[in-house]
C-alpha cells in the first residue's frame, strides 16, 4: 500500500508540475521563445563578427601592445634590439614626458585647435544641411559642389591653402589689400598670433561638407507628418526647429560631432604641412612624429604616442557619457 501511496504523490507531484507549466500565463511563452531566439541571433551574430574581431586585433592590436611596450624602454630607431627596459622613466622621469614643457603646449594646442574646429563645423554643417535638405532644382548639383573640398586630399588642400595665403605671392592678402582691408601683407602662417586660428579656417572649409552629410541624413529621417502638423497649428518655423528638428537629429548631429573630434585630436598632415614643427601650433601627433623621426627616440616617441592614445580614448568615453542623458531623453 505504501508503494502504491508513493506512486500516486510521485503521479501527483508530476501532474502537478505539468499542470503548473500548462497554467503559465500565455504572454510568458511567447516572451520566454523570443529570448531565446534573441539570445540565438546574438551567439550567431558574435560568430560572424568573429573573424573581423581576429583581423582587427592583428592590425591594430599588435602595432599598440608594441608602441606600448617601447614606451618602457630606452629604444633607439637604430638600434631597436638593444632596447633596454626602464620603467617609467619615460613618463615620470627626471626628463619624461609629464615634466616635458613642449608636450604640454602640443596638448594644449591640440585641445584649442579640437574645441575651436568641431564648434565652427557643426555650426555651419547645421546651416548646410538646412539648406541642401530644402527643396530645390538644383539641390543634386549643390549636394555634389559642397562635397568637394573634402574629397580633396589632406595634404593637397593644406599645400593649396599655404600657397593663397603666402605672405608674398599668396592671393588673399592680394584681395584684401586691393578692398582696402589690409594696409600690408600678412604672414597668416608664419605670425604666432595668427597661425593656428588660420589652420583651424583651413580645416573648417575642408572638413565642413563632411558634418553637413551626416546632419543632412539625420535631417532626411525626420517624419514629414511632424512639420505637416505643425504648418497646419501655424507653429513658427524657429519653433518648429527647436522643438521638433533639433530633438529628433540630437543622435545623428552627436555621432558627426564625436567623429570629428576623433580626427581632431589625432591632426597630424594639416598641421605639418601648413606650419611644419612651429611650436604655436605642435599637435600631439606632430610632437610623437618630431621624437619618432626627427630625433630618432622610439622609446620617448611611443610614450608620447601611448598618452596620445589614452587621452583621446578618455576623452571620447567622457564625451559619450555627458551626451548618453540626453540621446536617452530623446529616444523616451
């Protein structure tokens, strides 16, 4: 009797277990298959991504864990097998990095020339695609015209651009002179005074299509319906920007501002080219590429080049935190 008692608790039991799993609720069931089918989508999705995680870690991870180890040592660029390991020495030494004044100009240079640049150019970047998103006949021509000056080379545009403005023989200070707004011919490149605000014009008239672009595309995923009601409320057009264009671009205008600011911390070609290795306008990138080549010291260059690094990944990871509150303000 006591097996047959214990047979029917154990029915009993199992009956109620099933009769448990049969009561879920219905909404479970189908929460509980689309957690697995995401948890599946994500293990398939890491798998294909994989490879490129493998080509990446190769490129670019081995070069950094590399610069990053000569940062330790004493290496020479003749002489890089004979690198002897020193610590910190190129950071915290008597004569390291933290106690190198020209390091820290080329910081500071590199701060006002990326606080100055990406300002300007997401201002006017804005006002471009304001005007390009209107509709007009030509608007395919002026989208293909203000796309130029930034698919010219770096380098070639930095040549042109020191050429016009050759204290000499450059037309702008020919222009200005002729209209009366200069008396003399100013040395826009070579003046302390002047040169890296003139680097910082340069580089906003390159670089400045490229914001109008991405700003362009936010501005063309904004719902029609949105400016149709409020032509028919009479809600004024400032309004209207403020309140309903700008919230609904704020994603697409952060991701071309922290593209922007990326290549702005790490200028190199424009800088070098306009004003070579003039310390009022040094980047970082200029200063490691001075240690690196000029002055042969792999060892103090790949510690410069490591901080170039860590300030830039600090400084990204700092912007993105201030700006998630109000992309999340946004996306609620």
């Amino acid at each position: 009797m006591q097996g047959t008692s214990t047979s029917v608790a154990g029915s009993a039991s199992s009956g109620a277990a099933k009769a448990a799993a049969l009561s879920l609720p219905e909404a479970a069931r189908p929460a509980r298959a689309g957690s697995a089918l995401a948890a599946q989508r994500s293990r398939r999705a890491w798998l294909m991504l994989a490879p490129v995680g493998v080509v990446l870690l190769l490129v670019a991870g081995w070069p950094l864990a590399r610069t990053i180890w000569f940062s330790f040592t004493d290496a020479q660029l003749g002489g890089l097998a004979d690198a002897q390991f020193v610590g910190l020495e190129n950071y915290l030494g008597e004569y390291g990095l933290l106690r190198d004044e020209q390091w820290w100009g080329s910081v500071a240079n590199t701060l006002r020339f990326a606080l100055l640049s990406v300002s300007i150019e997401t201002v006017l970047g804005l006002g471009v695609a304001l005007l390009l998103n209107h509709p007009s006949r030509g608007r395919t021509l002026l989208r293909a015209a203000v796309l130029v000056p930034w698919a010219i080379p770096t380098v070639v545009s930095a040549k042109m651009w020191s050429w016009m403005l050759h204290d000499q023989f450059g037309v702008v200070n020919h222009y200005l002179m002729a209209l009366g707004l200069l008396s003399a011919p100013v040395a826009w490149t070579a003046n302390p005074d002047l040169a890296l605000f003139t680097v910082v014009l340069v580089d906003v008239w390159k670089t400045t299509p490229f914001m109008a672009l991405l700003i362009l595309a936010a501005l063309q995923m904004v719902p029609a319906d949105c400016y149709e009601a409020a032509r028919v409320d009479g809600v004024p057009a400032f309004t209207v920007f403020r309140k309903v264009t700008l919230p609904l671009i704020l994603p697409g205008v952060a991701v071309a501002m922290i593209f922007r600011l990326l290549d702005a911390l790490r200028v190199f070609d424009l800088i070098y080219v306009m004003t070579s290795n003039s310390r009022t306008t040094k980047s970082m990138s200029v200063f490691v590429r001075e240690q690196l080549i000029d002055f042969q010291q792999v060892g103090y260059g790949s510690a410069a080049a490591t901080l170039v690094f860590f300030t830039i990944a600090l400084l990204t990871l700092l912007y993105m935190g201030l700006l998630r509150p109000a992309l999340q303000k946004v996306e609620a």
